[in-house]
C-alpha cells in the first residue's frame, strides 16, 4: 500500500537573526520568545496543525539545540505521529558531498528525499519569522482552484512600507505577472509573505535545476520564483488578510508584542478556534502579592509579583520584587527583577538578573531605542544600563 | 527495584458530595490549574514510579478526561505506563470498600512484574518524596509502611479518622477508626508500600475469609503478625474532606511557603494537563491582591485573597474577595462575590451580590447561572 500524505510542510528554520543582536547569540530566531509563553516558532507549527498538515520537516541550522530540544518529539503541538508528524532536518552528510544550506532553495533540494518518502501532491513552504495566525488548507484549496503550479501568499502593505518587501504584480485574476525584490518604485502593494505551495514535481524540477546552476544563489525569492516566472508557469497570489508581523527586528519584535495588548488588541491570542500551542514546563500559577499593581499586561504561569507591571508582557517563572518597576518591557522566561529595580521600555533575556535599585533603559518618552539584555546576564546593585543600549555579558563595575 | 502504583480516584468522592457530584474525589479541581489526582500521580512520577493503575468506580468520565494518555506525566509509555481500571463486577455489584476495589482488580495486580506497590489514595495535597518513603520501608524491615500524619483533630469534624498508635521505633501497635475525637493524634493518610506479593496473599486470605476491610480487617488484625511501620510526613498536607476544608486547602495556597514546598522541589514538579490557554491578561484597571491566577484568564475588575482557574473572565467593576473561581468561570461587569465558590462554567450575570463567610462559603454548582 503507498502511504502519502497531500501536502507535506518544510519550515525554514536555519536563519540566524542577526538583526535581533543579543537575543539571537544562542539560539535561531524561530526559538526567540514571544507573547509571554510562546516562541515564534509556534505559530507555524499551530498553523499547520490547524490547517489539518501534519508533516512537518523543519530545517535547522544555526544555534539549533534549543530549538530541537523545544520541537522535540511534536507532541505539544499533536505532531507526534507514526507516519508524518514532525521532523528536524539539520544539514546532513552525503555519500558525494557535504554542505552548509547555502540558501533557502538548496536546504529545501537537500531534502528532496525527506519529502519524497510522503509522496506528496504539494508542498508549502514556510518560515519560521512572523507571527500570524492563517489556515494553510484555504490557501491550498484556492491553488487548487485556480489549477496553480505554485502560489505565493500576500499581504497589502503601505506604499512606503512596500520597498522594503518582495513585491508580486498580478492581473485580475491574482495570476502573478512579475516579481520585484524591493523595488525603489513598487507597482503595487502586495507584499510575499514568504510562504509559498508548490507542485511537488514542477518544485522538485526546479530545485535540480536550481542547483545545477553555479550562478545560482539558492535563494527561493531571488531564484526560483524568477525562474518559474520567466518560463511562464502558472503562479498565483494569494491574498491574505489579517495580523501578520515580520519579528525580524529589536522594534519589530517588540511591537509585536505590544499589539497583543490593549482592550482591543490588534492580534488576538484568546480564539479557540485557532489555538495556538507551545511547550510549557511545569510551574504553578501565577501569584500576584499584596502592595502590587498589574496594568494592561500579559503574564504567565511561574510569575510571582511583588511591584508594579505596567504596559509588559512577562514570560515563565518571572520574579518582579517590591517597588521594582516593569513598564512598556518585554520579559523572557525566568528573569528576576529584584527590590526597587526599574526596567522600561526594554527586552530583557532569558534568566537575566537585574539586582536591587538597577535601572535599565528609560521612558519610552525619553528614550528613542528599545534596551536589550541578552540571556543569562546579571545587572548588578544600582547599575544603570542607558536607553538604547545592548548588553550581551555581565558588567563590571 | 519496581514498583507499582495504585491509586483509587473515588473512595472519598462523597465527603465532598457538592463538587463530586459529577467528577471523582480525583478529578477535583485545586490551586488554579490542578485536579488532586495531580498530586499522588505526580509524586509517583517523581519517584520513578512508571506503572500507575487508577482505580475507578462511577462518575470517572472528567478523570478519563484529564488522565488522557497520561502522556502529561510522561505515563504514556509503551512497558507499562497508566492504566485506568474501570468497575470490574465482583458477583453483580460494584465494590464498596476498599478491599473490595482491591479484589475487582486483583488480576491487574497479579499480573504486573513490579517487587512492590504502593497504595494511594487521592484526597492529599502534598509533595511527598516516594523514594524516601522506599527508603525507610528497607531499613526498617517492614512488611508494610503506612504514612500518616499529625494533625490535631476537632470535635466537629465529622469525618471518621485512622488514628495510629505507635511504639518508640515508629511501629504501629494499635490502629483505631474514630468517628469522634479530639486533640491531636497520629493519623494514617491512606497511603501505604509493601511488597506486591504480600499484597496479592492479604487479598486472597481476604476472599477466602469475606472480609470486607482493608483496614479493620487486614492491618489492624495483622498488627502482631505483621511488621506495620508508621511513616511521619511532616511536610504540609491539605486533606480536602468536605466543601470547608476544599475552601481552606485552596486559601492555604495562597501561602508562599506553603507553594515552594508543593510546587517547586528540585525534581518533584506537580504536572497536570495542559490546556494550552493564552497567557493572562490583566486590563487596564484591573486591581489583583494576594491572589493565585491561572492561564487563559482576563481580569478587568478587583481580586482579592482569591484562587482563580484557568479560562476566568472578571468584568470591568467586579469585586471578587476571598473566593475559588473553577475554570472558565464568567463574572461579568460590577458584580460582588465574597466567599463563593464557583464550579466550572458558572456565570454570574444577573446577581449583584454572593455572599458567604469562612466557615460557609456559597458554592455555585457546575454551570450555574446566576
């Protein structure tokens, strides 16, 4: 009996992040906290698992343990299956060569075999860099539809924002007549979100082809799509509406974060309908003590309060001790803010230490960056980091 | 050395009868996020202990329910792993004692390949180490060890206890069940270890003989005969025997103290189902006050003193003091609650005032509307 699945996800999970700095010097972006109790890998994964894909090769590169120590066996997110389910696809060693993923097209080739075994009518291709919530299935029905050799996922963006994106111009029909790579001038708003379904044979075609090619960047926005494009293949975009962020940046991460609250929040993470799944550790609720004060904040299990939260999101197992201050900041798992410390406008690390009467960053009136403390810092006694700044190791004093 | 654990989910389900009305003494929710049976399955776990048979008798859907797979306990396991035990008929009836639910099940027992067993209950709230209750089992060469407990006990406290009499080396000498008294006494926690073969003889002379007590007629009759030891546990026990003491052990957590020991042991977690609810999210003028808050909540209003379950909405306004709001509980806007306890699904709309007082909080029965 042939066991195949219809559609088989490859998530690109290699990147490196270098424009998130500290927070990305031990870990991929895709693991980079999120919401208080998510990774941003999350959303992909729940994605997928809602649209009904269970298959899920994830390539992985840089800074990785985490990482496949947080996918794990898939459970959390139901990816635990006899046939499917998910699977973490580093770069591996080969009977002829051996190779880095040179770019986003030769990590997919290297791992033709992978997606093969399902016998799959079509990929999708996803990246592990923005946080939205989008039912993969809708996107394949309408490639289905439209009778599509592949489709590339879209979303209306401002006229400025547009040259900072790969721009698609479609007729009528959405049929994509060009693609230009953040173009000075773009003729239109609809902006690739990097997320693209492909006949399996027609990508399998030209991912040899690709690769056989020593010009070649290997890259699916400046290769392949151009390259199907001009043999006149059938390339459709799909229009999506809805939340979707680029957490490519220390401003974008932290907005994006800032969106969830609010009494009308611009991203929604209450839906039961689209759930959104994530590993969790075993810690008990959150406790809020007396003399405390929590506003128009986001917390998870593990917190404990003593001061005063305001505008924040704070992840696993944060400790906020009395009189210290939390405000428009963003905490990653496990930080403690001790006795009379003040954080704001800032984010801050995984099991990062700020010592009593620490003041990092500043107001986000006065201030005009965001202040990052990298994983595992400590800030000591009565330290003062100054707005804008990036902490990566201890300080001395 | 392996071990078998077993745990009966609903021997003490009617001391409790307002909130086991439709789940187990097992599945009752505790602390925000829990269900008691977390509590003697994750101390199992914890002591490595991974063959785990949960003996059920009625009302066991919500424990079928939040066992799952058991894969949250890391149960899920292909040698061994948790087993529920459903009523088995011995002759048309279903047991009624313990000793009974002992021989619905004998076969399971027999057929497990554990050395020993330990024996459960699951109406605790404590982190207890099992390896060490191991531990002093072997050095003391006993047949049997009972855990217990001392705890001064009141008049009115209308539910019969296991008092233990013990001699200077921890052996048990006398065991009397007491519907009254008063004053401070040693007190068994229904938890016991010996060997499975022991186990599997006591039953069987058990069947011979109709007894239908585990207690009065196997441990109190075997106290010359047998090695019995007393296991002091002097950490801190929540024993939820009625609607009061449930209010009590659920405001005891709201002690710090109290949380780092059941919570947060260098490996001895508390696992418990995950439901995968969004962080909490506290609104603008959201005022919270020496209160344990779960996952997936929204509170715009006033909390006080309170214990607040995963998926509890707070409207604009509200004042809640001194309550247990069980899951998914929706207090809508300006509303007061004092000393109430809501079960799952309760929503409080119309109402504007519920008021209890310690000693008789007001419970509001599953999916209530009020």
């Amino acid at each position: 009996m042939l066991n195949k699945k219809e559609c088989v996800a490859m998530l690109l999970a290699g990147g490196q992040g270098s424009r998130l700095y500290a927070l990305t010097n031990k870990i991929a972006k895709p693991a980079v906290s999120y919401g208080a109790k998510y990774r941003i890998i999350d959303f992909p994964l729940s994605n997928c698992i809602n649209s009904n894909i269970d298959t899920v090769g994830v390539l992985t590169q840089y800074q990785p343990l985490l990482l496949n120590d947080y996918i794990g066996n898939g459970q959390p997110w139901d990816l635990d299956r006899t046939f499917g389910g998910v699977h973490i696809l580093p770069p591996y060693q080969g009977k002829n060569k051996t190779d880095w993923y040179k770019g986003t097209a030769n990590a997919i080739y290297q791992n033709i075999d992978f997606m093969k075994r399902y016998h799959p009518e079509y990929i999708i291709i996803l990246s592990g860099d923005h946080i939205y919530k989008m039912d993969y299935s809708k996107m394949l029905d309408f490639h289905k539809e439209k009778n599509a050799e592949a489709t590339i996922a879209v979303i209306n963006v401002s006229l400025q924002e547009a040259s900072r994106f790969g721009i698609m111009n479609t007729d009528q029909e959405m049929r994509i007549q060009e693609f230009e790579e953040k173009p000075a001038k773009p003729k239109s708003t609809k902006a690739s979100m990097g997320i693209y379904i492909f006949n399996a044979e027609v990508l399998y075609q030209y991912l040899e082809a690709d690769e056989a090619n020593p010009e070649s960047q290997n890259d699916f926005g400046k290769n392949i799509i151009p390259s199907m494009l001009r043999d006149g293949r059938l390339m459709y975009a799909y229009p999506f509406s809805g939340y979707w962020k680029d957490v490519g940046t220390i401003d974008s991460l932290w907005e994006a974060n800032m969106d969830l609250l609010g009494e009308n929040p611009k991203f929604d993470l209450f839906d039961k309908m689209w759930k959104i799944y994530s590993r969790n550790e075993a810690y008990p609720p959150q406790f809020i003590c007396e003399g405390s004060k929590i506003e128009n904040s986001l917390l998870t299990v593990g917190c404990y309060i003593e001061g005063y939260v305001k505008n924040s999101l704070l992840s696993q197992n944060v400790q906020i001790g009395k009189n210290a201050k939390v405000i428009d900041s963003v905490l990653f798992d496990n930080v403690i803010v001790e006795e009379g410390a003040t954080i704001e406008y800032s984010i801050v690390a995984e099991n990062v230490v700020v010592k009593k009467q620490a003041k990092i960053g500043e107001s986000k009136q006065k201030a005009n960056k965001i202040t990052v403390i990298g994983s595992d810092v400590t800030i000591l006694e009565d330290y003062k980091v100054a707005a804008g700044q990036m902490i990566e190791k201890d300080v001395r004093k | 050395m392996s071990v078998l654990g077993l745990i009966f989910s609903n021997i003490h389900s009617k001391e409790v009868f307002e909130i086991t009305q439709k789940r187990t003494i097992a599945s009752t929710p505790i602390g925000g996020r829990y269900r008691l049976i977390d509590f003697s399955l994750s101390c199992m776990v914890n002591a490595g202990i991974s063959n785990i048979g949960i003996i059920t008798k009625s009302n066991y859907q919500s424990l079928m329910d939040h066992i799952g797979s058991g894969k949250e306990w890391d149960l899920a396991r292909k040698r061994g792993g948790l087993v529920i035990l459903p009523p088995y008929g011995v002759s048309d009836s279903v047991y009624n004692t313990r000793l009974e639910a002992i021989k619905s099940i004998i076969s399971f027992i027999k057929h497990s390949t554990s050395e020993y067993v330990i024996l459960s209950d699951c109406y605790h709230v404590c982190n207890i180490d099992y390896k060490d209750l191991l531990k002093y089992h072997h050095e003391k060469g006993a047949d049997i060890t009972c855990v217990y407990h001392e705890c001064l006990v009141c008049a009115d406290d209308f539910m019969p206890i296991n008092r233990l009499a013990l001699n200077e080396e921890e052996r048990v000498i006398e065991m009397q069940v007491l519907s009254t008294f008063s004053g401070t006494a040693n007190v068994s926690m229904d938890i016991w270890v010996m060997k499975k073969e022991l186990l599997e003889k006591l039953v069987d002379e058990a069947i011979v003989t109709n007894y239908r007590s585990f207690n009065r007629d196997i441990l109190s009759k075997n106290l010359n005969n047998l090695r019995i030891f007393g296991y002091k546990f002097e950490g801190y026990f929540g024993n939820i025997s009625s609607i009061q003491t449930y209010y009590d052990v659920n405001k005891n957590l709201l002690k710090k103290e109290i949380r780092d020991e059941l919570f947060y042991q260098p490996g001895r977690s508390i696992y418990t189902k995950v439901r995968d609810s969004a962080p909490t999210k506290y609104g603008l003028e959201s005022k919270v006050v020496n209160s344990l808050i779960a996952d997936g909540c929204m509170i715009e209003g006033e909390v006080y003193n309170s214990v607040i379950f995963r998926g509890t909405k707070i409207g604009k306004g509200a004042i809640i003091k001194d309550s247990i709001l069980m899951q998914d509980t929706i207090i809508s806007e300006g509303k007061h609650l004092e000393y109430v306890i809501t079960d799952k699904n309760v929503v409080i709309e119309n109402k504007k005032e519920l008021i209890g007082n310690s000693e008789y909080p007001v419970y509001v029965k599953k999916g209530g509307i009020l």
